[in-house]
C-alpha cells in the first residue's frame, strides 16, 4: 500500500453517519468541516489542539481526498 492509498483509507462514507458524508475514521468529524477551517486560516496545530483524536495524517487524508474529488479529465476536441 502506497502513501496515498494509505491516507484515502482515513476517509470513510457510512450510511446514516453525518448524512453519508465522507468522515474521519468512522468519526463524527467530516472531511468538510477540516477543509472549512483550512480556509479560513486556522492552523493545522490548532485543528489538531481542538480534535484531540486527529492526527496530521487525517487532515493530509482530507486535502487528498479533495484534490481527487477535483480532478477532472479534460477533453479536448
């Protein structure tokens, strides 16, 4: 298992959990609410302060899993 297989395994979707969104190992903290406070400037140490059981590796996992929900394939004609 690569590094980025590794981390997407962090991401998890269970029915009926957070409406399916895509969470935190099985945890009630959503992908989004992470990417949320990324943008607006709070720091990786104190999302990590104010989640005691995140790790670096979870908000790695989150902005991966974005930046693959991202990439589109273009066409060109």
């Amino acid at each position: 298992m690569n590094l980025t297989t590794g981390l997407l395994t962090r991401i998890t979707q269970t029915p009926g959990q957070c409406g399916g969104r895509p969470c935190i190992r099985g945890m009630r903290i959503r992908v989004t609410d992470i990417l949320e406070m990324l943008a607006e400037n709070v720091s990786v140490t104190e999302i990590l302060e104010d989640f005691p059981d995140l790790e670096l590796a979870d908000i790695q996992a989150c902005l991966l899993f974005a930046a693959r929900r991202t990439d589109f394939t273009r066409l060109t004609a």
